[in-house]
C-alpha cells in the first residue's frame, strides 16, 4: 500500500479545487490519499467541498489540518 500525500501549503485558495482533484483523481489507484491542508479552515473546507463534489466516498480528518481518502 503506498500512502501518497498533497501538501497545500504554499497553495493559493484559488488554486485549491484543480490541485485537489487533479491529485485525487491522478492517484486514486495509490488510496488512502492524504492531503494536508495546515491550520486554514478555509482550506479544509475548501477540500472537503472538492472531495463532496467528486463523489469521494470516504475520507476522514485525522489531524487538524490533515484529511486523509480511504475510499473514492
């Protein structure tokens, strides 16, 4: 199993949505997926709208700041 991870920081709230699910959709056969967002819940938030939005059926906030897909 490997355990592929995204790290936002640095990124742009603007660029979130496409970083996010270019990710996702790029390496979802290397699940669990995860994606580190830091202390922004505007950034949580805004990859959990991502995550909603393409169908992601099971992901789990591990940390404050971290989010982790275990199932598309």
């Amino acid at each position: 199993m490997n355990n592929s991870a995204l790290d936002l920081h640095g990124i742009r709230h603007d660029q979130v949505a496409r970083t996010v699910e270019n990710f996702v959709l790029l390496n979802q056969d290397q699940i669990p997926l995860e994606i580190i967002c830091g202390n922004s819940q505007r950034m949580i938030d805004l990859v959990i709208s991502v995550l909603d939005r393409i169908g992601c059926e099971n992901f789990e906030r591990i940390d404050y700041g971290t989010i982790m897909i275990r199932k598309l």
